[in-house]
C-alpha cells in the first residue's frame, strides 16, 4: 500500500527501541522505551485547504524528533506510522 499526506503532512516512521542499555543489561520487550526520533518517509506537497502555499523543508530521509503524542498513528502493512504536521516537528537530527 502507498501512502502519500496531503497538504503540510508528514509520514514518520518510529526508529526501533534499543534492546540493551549502555550498560549492556538486556531489555525486555514491555521495560523498552520508544525513542522520540523518526525518519521521514513521504512529505505532503505542502497546500492547505485555503490555497495557501506552506514551504516544505523536511525531504524523506531526513531524521526528526517529534513529541511523542502528535499527530497520528497508522498501521499499514504490520508496520506502525505517524502522520504529523511538519510544525508538530521539534528538530532536525543532523548526523
């Protein structure tokens, strides 16, 4: 399935918990806290309802932080997403 967000709509994907801490203990699945960074997928063309131009600076692969209860959550192909607003994004994670 495609899916592409319509308007100033953003398509997340969540990166996966860690499964050690830096300490090496082992988490469980339930003690597993999800990280707030996510990788860009598919950016909306950034028009709003009124015919307003919104500028879209977030490109598919970028990685982001978002908190944790914007926008919201689809399953699509037994893999969790997020759509948000791009101004629901906190930051740009530049590596």
């Amino acid at each position: 399935m495609k899916i592409k967000p319509v308007g100033d709509r953003v398509l997340l994907k969540q990166f996966e918990a860690e499964e050690k801490t830096k300490s090496g203990i082992i988490l469980t699945s339930s003690n597993k806290e999800k990280p707030s960074i996510f990788e860009v997928l598919v950016v909306g063309d950034g028009n709003m309802n009124d015919g307003t131009q919104i500028k879209m600076f977030l490109k598919p692969g970028d990685k982001v932080i978002c908190n944790k209860f914007s926008g919201m959550t689809a399953k699509v192909d037994e893999e969790e997403l997020v759509i948000v607003r791009q101004n629901d994004i906190l930051a740009v994670v530049e590596m």
